[in-house]
C-alpha cells in the first residue's frame, strides 16, 4: 500500500472540513471492508482517509411511529441484524445484513459502506429500494436527501459530491398489511456475492384481497441496483395470482441488463430475475397476510 495521511475526527463537522481542506484523493473510511482491500489490491490510491469510526452520530438506529426507522450511515450489518423492530418490520433489510460475508464481515461492514461502494451485487440495496428509503447527505452547505435508488449512478459510483457524508438512511412505517422480502442467488452458500438479487415489498389493502402498493428492487443485474417499475406497475391495484406474478416477473425480466461473467452468463441471470422474482412476490404475500 502506498502512503496516506489518516485522519480520526470526533465530529461530523470536523469530518467535512477536512474533506473541504484536503480536496479530491481523500476517501472516507467506514469498515474498510471494500475500500482497504481496493487499496491493498485493485490499486487504488488514496492520498489520504477520513475515519468515520468516532462519529457517534451515524452509529444508531432509532424507530418512531411516527417517522419511521434511521439508521445512520456508520451502523454496521451485525448492529442491523440484531435491531428486533428490523427483523419484526423491515424484513428484507434483515435478509440482506444477516447474509453479507460472514460474522466477522458483518462486525465491520457499515450500511452507509455498502451503499457507497456502489456495487451493482449490494446486498442491502435491492431491500433499501423496495422499502422506499431516502438516503440523508450532509455536505459543508448543508443537508440534503434522496431516494436510495436515484443514489447509484454507474458501477462502483454515487450522485454524492466529493464534500459530502451520507449519514443515514430513513425508512417509512410500513403500512399495515405489509410484507417483504430479500432473496439472493450465489453459487457459494456464503462469502460470495450475489449473481441476482431480489427485494420485494408489497401491501395489500384492508381487506385483503388486492395489491394496494409494491415496490421491487433488484440487484447485479444492470450497472447499478434498479428498480422494475413496469411489474410493479402490473401488479398494483390487481388481485394477487401465479399468472399474476409470472406476467411481473417477465417484466421484472425485461428491465434488466445483465452481463456475463464468471459467476453466471446473462442467460442465466434474465432466468434467476424470473424465478426469484416469482417467489419472491409469494413470500411477500404471505408476509402481508400474516401481518
Ligand atoms: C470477506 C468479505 C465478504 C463480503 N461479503 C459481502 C456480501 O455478502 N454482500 C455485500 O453486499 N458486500 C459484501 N462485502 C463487501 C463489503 O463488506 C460491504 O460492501 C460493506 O458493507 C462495505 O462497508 P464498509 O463500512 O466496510 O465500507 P468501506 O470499505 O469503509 O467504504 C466503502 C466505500 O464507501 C465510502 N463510504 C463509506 N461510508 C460512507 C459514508 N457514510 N458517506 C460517503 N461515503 C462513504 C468509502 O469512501 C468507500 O469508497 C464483503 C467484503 C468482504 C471483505
């Protein structure tokens, strides 16, 4: 590894100045999980890192009924994982932070990492989507947000300037009648990452009987995490079937764009988005009859 100025501030304030002051070549440093591993060996050279290690303030998740779940940026997946209003409410965020690498991983990894580093495979960003969260982005001119989904712009790249801090992610209340899920497929059990993944969150109206709301999330099958919003567009307003979720997953299908690599061709993959997508939708459904 080459070189680099460290830098542990105890504030987020402190944080963006020296952001400010250093300019570009300075990278934040959450777990390291990805990003000291680019450095030691996919050759990229940071000039200097800015610990978010001591920000208390992006290290909590907090639920109100009123507002919903925060979750701030620095959370690692362990914390996330054993959260009990995640795993009762928010169930495909639970999916996804209980399978990413294994324990010792999950001890370092942080949301707001996973998020930033962009990979079209992030586990947690097909459940962000479907569970409509909104990412908060503190810069030295102050906060902004945005959708977790208009967050990723290109493989391994974000929307966020080189001043600014994502700081947390908030959720809504899911509804009552609501139900999600997140599947992925790898050819490893563990420690690999995903060749497809799918999120799903579906609400059912008071009475059961039709789709009131559903969003899908889908994961390594385009440049970035997307969204199908052509199958959820298929599936609000209608009486849940198999033809249903089949004619959605065909949709779900079509909006990806998946390459072929060694992990699975895009043959595979368009089948993978089908299948998962399919099962998926019926374990949603189940969630929210139950709930
Ligand atoms: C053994 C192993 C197994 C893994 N398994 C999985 C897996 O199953 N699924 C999966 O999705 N990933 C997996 N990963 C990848 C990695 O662990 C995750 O992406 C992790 O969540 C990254 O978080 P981090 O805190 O370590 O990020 P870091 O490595 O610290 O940072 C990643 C990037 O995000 C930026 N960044 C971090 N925090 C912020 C912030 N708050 N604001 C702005 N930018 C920020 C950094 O500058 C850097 O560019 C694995 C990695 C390893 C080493």
């Amino acid at each position: 590894m080459r070189r680099f100025d460290y830098y542990a501030p105890g504030s987020l304030s402190e944080a963006l100045s020296i952001l400010q002051e250093r300019g570009n070549g300075c990278r934040l440093l959450a777990g390291g999980t990805d990003l000291l591993v680019q450095m030691r060996e996919a050759g990229l050279h940071a000039s200097c890192l800015v610990s978010l290690r001591r920000l208390a303030e992006l290290r909590s998740i907090d639920f109100d009924e009123g507002t919903g779940l925060r979750i701030g940026a620095g959370t690692d997946m362990a914390t996330i994982e054993a959260h009990p209003v995640v795993h009762e409410r928010y169930r495909a965020l639970f999916e996804a932070a209980s399978l990413i690498g294994s324990v010792q991983t999950r001890n370092m990894a942080t949301i707001g990492g996973n998020i930033c580093n962009a990979a079209p495979s992030a586990d947690s960003a097909p459940p962000l989507i479907a569970l409509d969260a909104v990412a908060e982005i503190e810069s030295p001119g102050g906060r902004r947000e945005l959708a977790v989904g208009d967050l990723f712009t290109g493989p391994g790249a974000t929307a966020l300037g080189p001043n600014e801090i994502l700081v947390a992610l908030r959720l809504p209340v899911p509804p009552p009648h609501a139900g999600s899920v997140y599947q992925r497929h790898t050819p490893r059990q563990e420690m690999d990452i995903a060749v497809v993944g799918v999120g799903v969150a579906l609400t059912l109206r008071p009475d059961g009987q039709i789709i009131q709301e559903v969003r899908v999330g889908l994961g390594a099958v385009a440049p970035t995490p997307i969204r199908a919003r052509e199958a959820e567009d298929a599936l609000r307003g209608q009486s849940p079937s198999e033809e249903l979720f089949a004619r959605a997953a065909e949709l779900a299908v079509a909006a990806s764009r998946p390459i072929s690599d060694v992990r699975g061709s895009a043959a595979f993959r368009q089948e993978l988005v089908r299948v998962m997508t399919r099962r998926c939708l019926g374990i949603a459904l189940e969630r929210a009859r139950a709930s």
